[in-house]
C-alpha cells in the first residue's frame, strides 16, 4: 500500500511540475515566488518549475492557462474571482482567458449526439449546422433545426473531456490539502475550499442535464422580471452530453455599435441587468455567475436575454439577509451596522473589536459613495477590502466571493452600456424595499407566527417521546444502553492459552527468583 501512495503522491508532483513549467515560461509564477506568504515547499516546488526557463518581464497568465488545455482554462477563471488568493494583477489578467478552442470534428458531434439521444441525428433534427457557432472547453454549440421546424441551440460535450477534468481536479485536491496544511495565510486562504466550488461548477458543466435544470429554474425565477428572459430548454433533445434550447436571435452586448444602430437604450438594458441581478442574489439566492458581454443578447423587443448556465451560484436565506444589509449597509454609510452583521455572521473572528472593523470598512466605503462607475477603481476597492479580510483574520467564504466576482462583472457590463450609471443609486430602491419586505416588522411577525406554529406542531411526537422514556407506573423500564464489548473470535484460542501458560511461568519463576 505504501508503494502504491508513494506513486501516487510522484504523479501528483509530476503533474505539477509539468505544469508549473508552462507557468514559468510566462512568468506566472514570479508572483507566487515573491510573496512572503507563500509557504516554502511551494516557492521551492515554484523554483524548480522555473530552473533553465526563459521568463518575460511581464507575466501573461491566461496565455499561460490556455495553453495548458480545457481543464486549465476553467480553473484559471475560477482563480480570477480570487485576487486574494493569485493577486490583483494575476485576476485582472485571468478575466480576459478566453475560453475557446479549436472545435471537434463533426463526425466525432454526430456521434456524441446520436449517442446522448439515442437515435439517430436526421429523426431529431431537420437540419444541424456543422459549422459551431462557438466552441468553448468543455462543450461546442451548433445552431440547427427540429423535425418539428423549430430553430434551437444545441451544446455538445467534447470527446473525452470528462477524464481531462477528472486527472486535473485529482491533482488539484491533493495539492490544495498539502498547501493547507502548512497554516498560516495558506490555511486561512483555504485553498481546499477553491477547489471543492471548483469541482461543483464543472461538475455541472459536465453534466449538462444540470445546466438545463439550471436554465429551467432561472427561468421560472426571473418571470417577475419582465425585461430579462431566459431561454426555454427542449427537454426531449437533452441529455448528459448533449443540450438543446430555444434559439436566441440578438445582439451580443459586446457589439455597441450594433446596439446603437438597432436603436436599442442602452441605459434602460444596464438598469434592467443591475436589477435582474439582484433579483437572482438578493431575493432568490441563485443567480447567474458568468453575466459577462458574450452571453449576454440585446432582443429586438429591447428585452435583455442570458445564455450559458454552467456556472451559478446559490446562497441560502440567512446569507441573503446579511448581503442585504450589508449593501444597504453600505449604501447608507452605516458601517457599524455593516460590521456588526460580520461578526453575526462569524465571518470576522470574534476577538476583533466591531468598532474597528467598522472604521476600517469606512475607509473603504466613504472613498466611493455617490460616485459614478466610471470614477470608481474596482481595483482600489477590492485591495482596501481583501486588506481588511487580512488585517483581521476573516476566512474567505468562497460563496460570497464568487457572488463578488459575478458583481464586479455585471457592473463592468453595465459601465459599458452607460457610463455615467451609478450602480448605488439603482440598487439602494430595490434593496430598500427588500430589506423593508423582509427584515421590517412585518416579516419579524409573520416569521415569529410560522415558528410558533412549527413549535406546536411538534407537541404530539414530542408527547409521544416522553411516554417512550417515562413508561406508566408498574411498567417495566426500558434496557438500559449495553456497553461496547470486544469479542475474541475461538479461532486460534490456542495462542492466547500458550501466552497464558509463558506468563504463568514467567510470572512463577520471578516469584522464586525473589524469594
């Protein structure tokens, strides 16, 4: 057993080595050598990856990434949520890692299609573009028509890409354990928890049943707003490998002009994206987590439309109300209020003092309040806060960070269609009357009410649990609990009389010795 852990741990490092030798050569690991937090195995495991490269001045990480493959491409967007853990420069980079690739022969597509459902192509679909109208590192999207004449999208998994994932993610879990059990920064980042989200959002991207279900509940979530659509899934074309959906006929916001020239409002689409977002954040707890330019379509009603849904994110009530509060926290100054959910929230250690934290947080928050995007350095604002998470021992909660990223893009998203919005200003009404809706006394009463209810919904199995334990006078009491006993199995009884007897023996000749 020990031979085979010990192969396992050397594939492990070969890995890593392999790759942190296409790192060096871009210079993307002259960040992880330099910083004093970086626990010394890994910047010698850093060195030994870069012994002979050739390193450029200017690191290029998602060059870097891309080049190591499909598996690479997704971890290195994933890392881009965390300035934290890669830095401020490294995630700014990152942001821009396109995520294409060459795409799959379509003899290699058929068959994955036919395979997935189980039929063959020409009695699902009328007609299949064989040319894809993007292809991407898990999966390639082709546009084609049902034999029922409906124009749809259908998303194709490449070949093999689930063992790529698999190998890759293997690797990724047993270095983040080691990196974490070295303490320090490196604990505190936790690094095992990156990985574990990780492995969640690919798990879905591979499986893209679960992207459908991802679409159909978005979709159902977001019927209240009226300006945001989702597409429809065609649940009879969908499979594990293979995604069919309603085809989207728009412009891609990445093409202003285009939007300029179809007379589309730009400021109303920003307003409308800002307020679906908090819709899916704040009210439902699932949202939409890749909102960037490209899956993003202006309709040619003025509606704004979503496409890709393998990543998303999710945070339960609780955490809904604290990012509640702590926005309009924020968008009113009350920074103490701020801090104090915090420390509710046990996101800051209690032996911090809630005042100071508060003061930090106004460092951060005054600077920005009441500007326009364009006058805000995300970049600044980001440093101030992660800071904060340093200066006073605050866990990083991958949830909420990811749920930071997805804002700081849908804000990016939005500067770009209006530059002069002021995200503030069209947040703070919707959160007013969420934090009124749901924390206000009203909510308190109703919630007090429905726990009552549950409580005297209990009586009857509580009573009956108390008639298990104190039985009716005269009645026999229960067994009480039987202690744990080790069994000696009668095989081999023989070896436990020899040792017997040598002890006797033993014990016989030490009693003659002494006396």
């Amino acid at each position: 057993m020990e031979d085979v852990g010990l192969t396992h741990a050397l594939v492990h490092v070969w890995r890593l080595l392999k790759w942190g030798r296409v790192l060096a050569r871009h210079g993307a690991l002259r960040g992880i050598e330099r910083d004093s937090n970086t626990p010394a195995p890994v910047r010698r495991l850093a060195r030994l990856a870069r012994f002979g490269a050739r390193v450029p001045k200017v690191p290029t990480y998602g060059t870097a990434f891309q080049e190591l493959g499909p598996a690479a491409i997704k971890f290195g967007q994933a890392l881009a949520t965390r300035p934290d853990l890669v830095g401020e420069q490294a995630a700014r980079d990152l942001q821009t890692l396109q995520d294409n690739l060459p795409p799959a022969p379509f003899d290699e597509v058929r068959r994955a299609i036919e395979q997935g459902l189980e039929k063959p192509l020409e009695e699902v679909f009328r007609e299949i573009d064989p040319e894809p109208v993007g292809a991407a590192s898990i999966a390639q999207v082709h546009r084609a028509i049902t034999s029922e004449g409906k124009l749809v999208a259908v998303k194709v998994l490449r070949p093999n890409i689930e063992d790529d994932f698999a190998r890759a993610i293997e690797t990724y879990e047993w270095a983040a354990a080691r990196v974490e059990r070295m303490g320090g920064e490196a604990a505190r980042l936790r690094p095992r928890a990156v990985i574990a989200h990780f492995k969640q959002w690919t798990a879905r991207e591979l499986d893209l049943r679960r992207e459908a279900a991802s679409a159909s509940e978005l979709r159902e979530n977001l019927v209240a707003e009226s300006g945001f659509y989702v597409p429809a899934i065609d649940w009879t074309r969908t499979s594990r490998r293979v995604m069919t959906l309603e085809w989207i006929d728009g412009i891609k916001l990445t093409d202003r002009d285009a939007l300029v020239a179809a007379g589309h409002d730009l400021p109303a689409l920003a307003a409308t994206l800002v307020r679906a977002f908090l819709r899916q954040s704040v009210i439902d707890g699932f949202f939409h987590a890749d909102l960037h330019q490209g899956n993003l379509f202006a309709l040619p009603d003025g509606r704004l439309a979503a496409i890709d849904f393998g990543i998303m994110g999710r945070i339960d009530r609780q955490a809904r109300f604290w990012l509640a509060e702590i926005l309009y926290g924020l968008l009113t100054g009350n920074y103490l209020r701020v801090a104090e959910i915090h420390f509710e929230a046990q996101y800051v250690p209690g032996h911090h003092d809630v005042r100071e934290f508060a003061t930090a947080l106004r460092a951060v928050g005054e600077p920005i309040r009441g500007l326009p995007v364009k006058d805000i350095s995300i970049g600044q604002m980001l440093d101030g806060l992660f800071t904060i998470t340093r200066d006073f021992d605050m866990p990083t909660q991958p949830h909420l960070l990811l749920l930071q990223k997805t804002m700081m893009m849908e804000e990016g998203v939005a500067h770009a269609l209006d530059p002069d919005i002021n995200m503030w200003e069209t947040a703070e009404p919707f959160l007013r009357d969420w934090v009124r809706g749901e924390l206000g006394p009203e909510a308190a009463l109703a919630d007090q009410i429905v726990r009552d209810v549950r409580t005297l919904a209990m009586i009857p199995n509580l009573i009956r649990r108390l008639d298990e334990y104190y039985p009716p006078r005269g009645a026999a009491p229960p067994d009480p609990p039987l202690a744990e006993m080790v069994v000696v199995e009668r095989r081999g009884w023989w070896r436990y009389a020899a040792i017997a007897l040598v002890s006797a023996a033993a014990g016989a000749a030490a009693m003659w010795a002494l006396f």
